[in-house]
C-alpha cells in the first residue's frame, strides 16, 4: 500500500497548494482555538473548495462537541475527522455514525503501556494517529515537535492504517519510517517557519524525502533522495 502523507494545520492559500502541488495525500485544518494553527469556520470554507478533490480533507478537533463538529462539516466537507483529544471509543463511535464520516483517533504515546488502547479503539475508528504524549500541564494534546520512541511502534499490528506523527520532518522521517513501517506519516510544526507559519520549502522537503523512503527492516540502511 502507498505510503499516505499528510500535511496538517494549513491555514493559507499558499500553503495549501504546496501541500497539493508537492502531492500529499491529506491536508490537515485545525479547529481548536488555543493552537497557531487553528482556522475559522469561512476559512476552512474557503480553502476547502481549493482543495479540488486533489487530497483529502480533515478536519482535526478537540473534545468538540455535536455543535461544534456540525459546524465545521458544513463549512468545509471534510472527508476524515481526526479527534485528537481524549475522546472514549464511545464518542469515537457516535461521532462515526452521527456525521457518517470515517474517524481517525489520535493517542499519545510515551511508554509501552500506552500502546494498549489500540485494540479498542480499532474496533470504532477507521484510522489511529499515533502522536507523542504532551508534557504535563500542556494546553494542547500532542507532542507539540517532540517525537517519542518510534521503537515502541516496532511490529505493531493496530488492525486498522495507522499514521505516525510528533516530531517528524524532512530529515528524520525516514528513519521514523524505517523503525516502524508506518503506512502513513503526519507533520504540523515540522514543516513550519515559526509556530503556525507553513514553510513551502519545508513541506516539499518533507513530502520527497517520506516518498524517497525505502521502508525496510529495521537495522537495514534507508535511502533518502537529496533535498
């Protein structure tokens, strides 16, 4: 299966036809209103119908509620819903089957034992997000440009895709891929000139060095194309 890639947190015209043009599978908009990269409502609209079908849309949310997720599918027809706060499978479910969209659920990862909701959510989500665990008293979920350990990944069969995510950019990327055969990989911050601020140079950077990626065992070279 094709590695998918996927740019989140766009915010800008300019941004998001990078993302396009360079070939990402998914571009990301983020509604949450402590984040830099958070977007209103008129915005997602706007930039989701430049999308043009040549990716999919995902609308990234914290706990929101009904409301709230209602809105954000009216403005931008989203094609995924990824819920990345600490949503139970229970509202994973609901949320699924109320809006009829496919869910992917992040959980944060800092240690082996964090790895053991995977089965249960599997069971009410199409797609899981692996994200690093946010420092303690952090105001946003993931692992705000800090990776965890990609070995803790090492040969785990989540029984549905999965992406990889914290911490990448062009330079480690494949050696995340290496580690954990990851069918899909997520970058925010990597790509950014400063917090929020898409660096156009950054993401084609980061979309030719994941597809230059030769996925291999681990302890086996990678080969990664110049930048």
């Amino acid at each position: 299966m094709p590695l998918s890639i996927k740019i989140c947190g766009l915010k800008t015209p300019e941004a998001l036809d990078v993302a396009l043009e360079s070939g990402a599978d998914l571009v990301g908009f983020v509604f949450f209103p402590p984040s830099p990269r958070t977007i209103g409502l008129e915005a997602a609209r706007t930039l989701g119908v430049r999308v043009h079908g040549r990716a999919g849309k995902v609308a990234l949310t914290v706990n929101a509620t009904d409301e709230t997720l209602g809105a954000i599918v009216e403005a931008l027809e989203p094609d995924m819903l990824q819920l990345h706060g600490t949503e139970p499978p229970e509202r994973v479910a609901v949320v699924r089957s109320r809006f009829g969209l496919p869910v992917m659920k992040a959980l944060p990862i800092a240690e082996r034992s964090d790895l053991s909701p995977i089965r249960i959510y599997a069971k009410v989500a199409d797609r899981l997000i692996f994200d690093a665990r946010a420092p303690e008293n952090a105001t946003r979920p993931g692992g705000l440009g800090t990776p965890f350990d990609w070995t803790l990944l090492k040969g785990v069969d989540a029984g549905v895709p999965f992406m990889l995510s914290g911490g990448l950019d062009a330079n480690n990327v494949a050696e995340a891929l290496r580690i954990t055969n990851a069918p899909g990989v997520d970058v925010s911050s990597g790509v950014e000139r400063s917090a929020g601020v898409k660096d156009p140079a950054k993401i084609r950077a980061f979309i030719r060095a994941a597809r230059d990626t030769d996925i291999l065992p681990l302890g086996a070279s990678s080969i990664v194309s110049s930048p």
